[in-house]
C-alpha cells in the first residue's frame, strides 16, 4: 500500500480507454463544451447554470487548465473525445477532498447526444482509477440529485453503492433537492479489478 503523505497525481496525457481518450482541456474546445454547457436541460441537476462561451472561456484559462492534483482542495477536469473521430463529448472531473483521509469525489457532464453509448461510465471509471491506483485514494464519493435518474445509473454502473437519500437536503436553484450520496472503496475496487 502507498504512503499518501507525498501522494499527488501527474496523468501521462492522453488517457486511453475502450472508446475515449481523457486529456486535459484546451481553448480549442470551448465551442465542443458549449454544444453541451449551456443547454438547460444538461443544467438541470448539475450544481451550475447554463453556461455562455466568456465563462467556458474564463474556465479554460482558470480552474480547467489544471493538469495534475498536488494537494488536497483541488480538482482535475478532463475532457472525454471520441478516439475515432477526436470529438469531444462530455467531461469528467476528480475532486482531491482531504489528503489524511484521502477523500475524493467524481462528477460527470456528457452531452445528451452522445447519451445511451455508456460513454459517461467508461470515463467515470477511468477517472475512479486514476483516483484510487495513482492518487491512491481509500474513498470516491459520487453526490447528485435524486431526480437525476442517468446520473444515478452511471454511478451505479461504476459499482458505486448508494449510502444515502438526504431528503431536501439544500435549496437547488429555487426548490428543495432530495440529494443521493454514492461511494466506492479502494479495497472493493481493488478486489474487482483481481
């Protein structure tokens, strides 16, 4: 087992999968994530609003140009194209949320025109990895609305377990959410992947 006092994650770009490749975003791809971004229905049950291209923009240049997690408090966003045409179709970020306890989260936007491929779980479970075999994280939290049904499928689909209904938890863009907490641990994923 790793020691995780010096642990930090510096991916070999561009990660392969089945049908993906993750990679770091670039200002080339505010149009690809504005198709997706600043559709409401996208919106709906994610924890931003539409998105216009200055802010897109904004993003890539900020917290999106980061490439590797040094430290506890910071987030990797990648981008998720399509290795056989190069188009980007969702993106995947890994929260680093505390190094003692060596916490993390993974979040998930893919556009619905790509939706029904289980494209949004093989990235997810690219990210899982890079969180629990480079990172070397114990536990990867997934949180998200209850009434966002695919979401919840994906973080099923990744073996991720449902820990807990908060029910209206927090105000969410006007009304009451009904918040549903996932986890998976570095032991089960491990025993999985054997």
């Amino acid at each position: 087992m790793r020691s995780h006092s010096g642990t930090e994650l510096r991916p070999a770009y561009p990660i392969s999968t089945e049908r993906l490749l993750l990679r770091p975003l670039a200002v080339d791809d505010a149009d690809s994530l504005l198709a997706y971004r600043s559709r409401p229905d996208v919106c709906r049950y994610v924890p931003f609003e539409p998105m216009d291209k200055q802010l897109i923009v904004d993003r890539l240049a900020g917290p999106w140009a980061r490439t590797s997690l040094t430290d506890e408090g910071q987030s990797l966003t990648l981008g998720a194209e399509l290795a056989r045409t190069g188009q980007l179709i969702g993106d995947v970020v890994l929260f680093w949320h505390s190094r003692e306890h060596r916490g993390g989260e993974l979040g998930y936007v893919f556009n619905p025109d790509f939706a029904g491929h289980g494209y949004a779980t093989e990235a997810g479970r690219a990210v899982l990895r890079l969180g629990f075999e480079e990172l070397g994280l114990h536990r990867i939290v997934a949180r998200l609305d209850e009434r966002n049904e695919a979401s919840a499928g994906v973080a099923r689909r990744l073996g991720m377990r449902q820990e807990a209904r908060l029910v209206e938890n927090e105000i969410f863009k006007g009304e009451w959410s009904t918040e549903l907490q996932f986890a998976r641990l570095a032991r089960e994923w491990n025993a999985a992947s054997s």
